[in-house]
C-alpha cells in the first residue's frame, strides 16, 4: 500500500504500525471480530432462550430509550422474529420522565400480566439485582444482554456482559447493540440460520454504537463499516424515509451524518416522550402512511428538542458569571426539561470547560431533585460525585458524565462539597481549565495535499476514538478575510507560510472573537482538519479550523 509519510506517521502514532494492522485498519472489508461464545453466559443464554422458544413461551425485549436502546431492542426483534412466531415477541421501553433507566417493578409486573415468561433486557440490566429477583419471583425467565459498567450488586441470573468480572472477551467496549447483535450471532450459530439475518441488522448496529459515542476501533470498527455499507443500501424503509426526511443524501451517509442527525432524531422520541415509535419505525413493519406520520412526528419532536435545549442554555448562561465562571458549574433549574438537561449540560461545559451539572425537580411534592453532568479531560466525574456519595439516593456513570438523584434537602450540602472538591483540583493543577486539543501532526501549509486529505479518509468511520486529526500550522499568514453567516459569525481566508502555497480555511461560528486588522498583522498557529471537498467536479482543499492562536514572540 503505498501510503503519503506524513499519513503513515499518523497509522503509528495511533498505535497502527505492523503492515498487517495497517491493512486491516484501511480494509473495506475489515475481519477482526470474536467468536460471542467468549461473552460470559453466552452458552447457557443461548440454550435457555431457544429452549424457551422451542415451548412457544412469549418474550418480552426490554430496552431504553436511547438510540443504542432503541436500536438494540429492533435487532432482538428482528433475528427472535426469525425463529419465533412473532406473537410470542413483544418490546417494553421504558418511559425516562415516570420510570427512569433500567429495570423496573411496575413494568415487570406489566410485562408478567401480558402473558410473557421471559425477559431479554438490552443495554439495561447488570445491576438490577432486586429487580431480577422480583421477576423470577412472579415466575419470568431472564437474560440481561449489557454492555454498562458494574459497579454494584450483579444481577443473579444469566448475564452477558464484555465487563462482566469473568469475562474473556478480548474486546470490552461494544455497544449494547453490539451485544445484542452478538447474542443474534451466537443465536444464528446454533439455530442454524442464515447468515442473512445478521447482515440485515447490522445498520442498526452502526447506528446504535455510533449513538452511544462508543470507540470506533477493533469490533466494532469493523461492524461499523459493514453496517455503513448495509445502511447506505437503503434496505430499511422507515430509517431511509428518515433520512430522506432530515435531507440527507441516501446511498452516502456517513458516521457525522449519524451522529449529528439521524441520532438525535431517534433520540428525540424518547428526550420528549415515548421511544417506542422509534422501534416502530425501524422494524420496517409499518405501512407507508404511519411511516410517515412517525417520520413527521420525530422530526417535529427533535424541533421542540432544539428550542427547548436553547430556551434552557440561555436560562443556565445567565446565571453563571461569564468572565469568571465557577470551578464547576451547578445550576437548579427546578422546572427544566428533563429530557435535555444532559444536553444542555454538554453545551456548558463546552462553552465554559466547566464541569457542568443541572438539577431538575422531580416527584410531585418537589422533595426530590434529579441531577446529570457532564466533564472535561482532567476531572473524573464519578469520582468527584463518589466523594459526595452519602447524599445521594443513587448515583452512577463515568468519567464523562454522570446521573444522579438526591434528596432537596441536600442539595447545598452538595454544591458546597463538590465546590471545595473543584477548588482542591484547580489548586493542585492551575491548567485544568485550558482547553487541551489532541494535536497529531504539526506540519506546514506546502505538506497539505489532495493525497494526504484522500488517505486521511480511509481513516473513516470517525468518532470516539477515532477522531479526524487535528493538525497544528504553526507561523502562518492570514489574507483574503472573509465573513459570512447573518451575523458574520462565520469567516473564510487564505493562510500559508513562508514559500507554501496558500490553503483555503473556513471557521464556523467564532469569527466575532477574533480582530480582523489583528489576523493580517501577525503570525498565527492554527489548529483544524484538513478535507477535500467535490464542487461541481473539481476538487480543492479546505482547512477547518477550530482555533487560531496568536505567535507569542510576536507579542
């Protein structure tokens, strides 16, 4: 393979160096999966599910509310639907305003009323001790498929789980869809059918790992391209009207284009109110009238979405001192939504590289409050909430974000622990709040070419672990500045060194911080991506760039 250096450099600063891995990591057709009998419990998963459905026993998949959930609960669906009468598969997804995450009493009594005598959770599940417990005492089979972090009382009964304390699976960080779909391969293996019926889900798969910002790398890299492929087949009815709907180009949609878009839709249903339409839509079952009608309904939901999540930035960001922002951001906005509370979390963190955590009211007499949050690089999440962990009801997540639930009462007694928590942090490490870019190859405007920004391509489907790669241009010259946008809060210009040619940029949205007579009297770094676009059959190059900084030696 006859690779740019510059490119090659790249391969082994992310760990790709032997020929072997290189050609794997680039292949279209990418080979390094696991046979699912290495998940803990496949085997007694497997022969307990088909000898349940040898009986004709009705199952219930229970899922969340999220696109991994919702995708993952399409895929058991659809593969049980093969061996199965479907009407003995039914699908229970929780509400995330009155039930919460997870298994819950009142819809297992409601599933066991049904008629069902098994229960196969998806994404949702490890932990759920006292739940699993209460089902098998009314009588249900269970099988948790998950793929969360167990930090508490493991569910008894069959758990398939990458982070399961017995596992052996070479590869922990699968989506719950990603076990989902090896649970349907473990499945097909011993049932006997056609592979088929695994290459049909595998867009979901992609879909639901690409929504729950799982690491695109090892198998799930490789069930992400497949999935691509199979997606951009545009073989599901309903995801294709979706994609027709939010004015994607079917037959090209990529890993951004799920991410930015065709998730958040999806997630939509269940952030407003009920992800079972979502299921609906994927499992192709729906005529084409009522396709339309979930399409229009999602799309109009992610609209309320986005107003609501501005309506409630704007509230926080009025509250919080612009020019000197707490150590980590709390804010109690008792009556915001709490479907976009997680969101809007994101957006303050980015926007202040705060911690940021919002508190909503929950419960009818108001004396519970219901808090998520989410973290920048250098602050564990969980481990500052751990420190606080005597005023919690509950409390989990990870480094990145978190969820809680507490008593009002002790509300101030958490903001003031978690401040002092902040404070110790900020004094032992002064650069905690200077946002850190993970920049992967410093190089100059003469090294940016047509077949350095084709092979950086190859590196696709990006996301979580795999990001585009940042490059730094140190010493260049801005020229030919350009606003655009209503309020000219975007800007185009040229910017080279000394002798290269000029490489046209473009900044989005930051334009207004940034003095134009500055940018054409110094020296500037910048830091973005490099693409090539296609414009009406020509191609050229662009830089984007996510931040301009100023030489110092030019003071």
């Amino acid at each position: 393979m006859n690779l740019n250096p510059i490119f090659k450099k790249l391969l082994n600063n992310r760990g790709i160096t032997s020929e072997e891995d290189i050609i794997e990591f680039l292949s279209d057709k990418p080979q390094k999966t696991y046979d699912p009998f290495l998940l803990p419990h496949m085997e007694a998963g497997v022969d307990l599910i088909l000898s349940e459905i040898a009986k004709g026993t009705k199952i219930c998949i229970y899922g969340d509310y999220d696109a991994d959930g919702i995708t993952s609960t399409t895929i058991l669906m659809s593969v049980l639907g093969k061996l199965t009468d479907p009407s003995n598969l039914s699908y229970y997804i929780p509400s995330r305003f009155d039930e919460g995450y997870g298994l819950n009493k009142d819809a297992i009594t409601t599933i066991a009323e049904t008629g069902c005598s098994m229960i196969i959770t998806v994404d949702c599940g490890s932990v759920s001790y006292d739940e699993v417990e209460y089902a098998k005492s009314l009588g249900l089979k269970v099988v948790i498929t998950d793929h969360h972090t167990i930090t508490d009382k493991m569910a008894d009964c069959i758990l398939i789980n990458p982070k399961h304390p017995d596992s052996v699976y070479p590869f922990k960080d699968l989506a719950g869809c990603g076990v989902a779909f090896k649970l349907c391969q473990a499945l097909q293996k011993r049932s006997q059918l056609p592979k088929s019926v695994l290459t049909e889900v595998l867009d979901l798969v992609a879909v639901g790992t690409i929504g729950d910002i799982m690491p695109l790398v090892d198998e799930n890299r490789t069930l992400v391209k497949f999935g691509l492929k199979v997606l951009n087949l545009g073989r599901r009815s309903g995801l294709e009207r979706l994609i027709r709907e939010t004015s994607l180009k079917p037959g090209t949609i990529t890993s951004e284009n799920i991410s930015y878009v065709i998730v958040p839709h999806l997630n939509a249903s269940g952030r407003i109110q009920d992800a079972g339409q979502a299921v609906e839509l994927l499992l192709g079952e729906a005529d084409e009238s009522r396709e339309k009608e979930i399409v229009s309904d999602l799309i109009a939901k992610n609209a309320l979405r986005k107003k609501l999540q501005n309506q409630l930035f704007m509230q926080c960001a009025s509250a919080i001192d612009k020019d000197s922002p707490d150590d980590i951001i709390i804010i109690n906005c008792e009556n915001a939504h709490e479907g976009i509370a997680g969101i809007v979390a994101g957006k303050l963190k980015e926007t202040y590289y705060r911690p940021s955590i919002i508190v909503t009211k929950t419960g009818s007499d108001g004396s519970q409050l219901k808090g998520t949050g989410r973290s920048i690089e250098g602050v564990n999440l969980y481990e500052l909430l751990k420190t606080q962990e005597n005023l919690f009801d509950k409390f989990g997540g990870h480094a990145g974000a978190c969820g809680f639930s507490l008593k009002a009462e002790n509300y101030d007694g958490l903001c003031e622990g978690l401040r002092n928590e902040m404070k110790r942090i900020a004094e032992s490490n002064p650069e905690i709040f200077t946002k850190k870019y993970n920049v992967e190859l410093e190089l100059a405007t003469c090294d940016l070419t047509a077949e350095l920004a084709d092979q950086m391509e190859l590196l696709a489907p990006f996301g979580n672990k795999n990001p585009k790669p940042l490059i730094q241009l140190s010493g260049v010259s801005i020229s030919e500045i350009k606003h655009m946008g209503n309020e000219g809060q975007h800007m185009r210009f040229a910017a080279n060194n000394d002798a290269c040619p000029k490489v046209q940029c473009v900044m989005f949205g930051k334009a207004k911080d940034f003095d134009e007579s500055c940018l054409h009297r110094r020296r500037e770094t910048l830091i973005g991506v490099l693409e090539a676009q296609v414009w009406q059959g020509i191609k050229r190059l662009q830089f984007l760039v996510d931040e301009i900084q100023f030489d110092e030696k030019e003071g």
